[in-house]
C-alpha cells in the first residue's frame, strides 16, 4: 500500500520519533540513529520500559508521516469505511509503535484482541487490527497468527479471563494457551511496503524476535468499521 518513497518516509519519522523519546526519556542523544539498532542504545529493561510507555499510546500528530492520509487506501483495499475513532465513546484510536529487542520478551503471548472489550463491557467492536514491519521483520522476527482462528467457536479456545503469564511474566492481555486442540501458530510474510490485515478475532502474538541482532520494529494499530 505503500510506494518505496513513502515507506522510506514513514521509517525515517519513526526514527526521529522514537530518538526523541530516547532523548526525553533517558538523555541519551545519538548521532544517525537506526531502528534496527535500537538495543545497542537502549540497553536495559528498565530504560526500554521508559520508552515503550511512550510508544504504546502515540496518535497521527506525533509522525512526520500523513497517517490519517492513508486510511482512504486501506478502505479501498478491504471494500468498506473505516474510522479511526472509536464508534462505542469518540474516542481517538491511538497507534502503537512495537519495538521488539533480539531474544526478548517484548511480545504479547497469543490473544484474541476482542476479550478485553467482552470480558470488561460485554461488546465485540467491529475493529480491523493493522500491522505495518518497519525494520528487522524476517522469518525469526515476523507477527505468528494462527490462520481462520477467527471462525472457531469460542468452545474450542481455552484462554484465560485475565492478564496471562508466560515465564513468570505477567502480560495485560488475555492468553489463548489452546486452539481446535492445538497451539500452533505461523509467521506469514509481509514485505516492507505492504500491510497484514486481520480480524479482531484472529488468534495472534507470541512473537519472539529470534534474530542475533536485530531490533523488530512494526507500527500497530486498529480501526473501527464505520455503520
């Protein structure tokens, strides 16, 4: 969805955006900064958290990259309108810029992203979930899903009703810890440029980056299908 000079675009706003966070966040100030080398600036959990607080919860304003501009394509792609409000309380959607080190835990365990609205309001938002690989994405790195999981009932998925914990690490999300009597999942490919679509209903996460030295960036957010 994105030419070659578009995506170069948006990958050189993100690294702005995140060296600034860097800089306000932990005072550390480097020259030709790059995702991909993230965790050689970033070098422990603690400063790493002090900046994802920042870049879970970010909005159009804070890219130098047209975001809202390009919501028009993703309609024309799936065939119907899309919102990046919320259509349950006018709330703006925000945009969660991922960054996930080598050999960490920087993923969310397998999930469903509806349970949090049916546990916590008891409604199923019609939300499209987008994914977007800025840097680092390869066949050790890339988003598992596990394909039409959207189509199993929900008595053949054994999650759990809060928050799970995988290696003694508690995580927000809901854990799907079986499917359809299994609990495997794939990494399709997405290529620089393009966009992986999938339902709110799609089993997805557990995405250990399993690369040596490579800082997984992708850019993540939702949109509500408008009535």
């Amino acid at each position: 969805f994105l030419t070659e000079k578009e995506f170069q675009s948006l990958k050189s706003g993100l690294d702005e955006c995140i060296q600034n966070i860097i800089f306000s966040e932990l005072g550390i100030h480097t020259d030709s900064f790059d995702l991909n080398n993230y965790h050689h600036v970033v070098k422990n959990d603690d400063d790493h958290y002090k900046v994802v607080s920042k870049t879970r919860d970010l909005f159009p304003e804070d890219f130098n990259f047209p975001i809202g501009e390009i919501i028009p394509k993703f309609e024309s792609l799936l065939g119907f309108g899309l919102t990046d409000v919320n259509i349950d309380n006018g709330e703006k959607l925000h945009i969660i810029v991922r960054i996930n080190r080598p050999h960490s835990t920087d993923y969310n365990p397998p999930h469903k992203d509806i349970y949090e609205g049916v546990d916590g309001e008891g409604k199923i938002p019609k939300i499209i979930n987008l994914w977007i690989p800025i840097c680092g994405v390869t066949p050790l790195s890339s988003l598992p899903i596990v394909p039409k999981s959207h189509l199993l009932p929900e008595n053949q998925v054994f999650r759990t009703l809060e928050g799970g914990v995988v290696g003694g690490k508690k995580y927000r999300v809901r854990m799907v810890k079986e499917w359809n009597g299994n609990n495997e999942l794939t990494r399709p490919v997405v290529n620089y440029g393009g966009v992986l679509f999938f339902s709110s209903h799609l089993i997805h996460g557990l995405a250990i980056n399993e690369e040596k030295d490579k800082t997984r960036v992708s850019l993540e957010f939702r949109l509500c299908k408008k009535d």
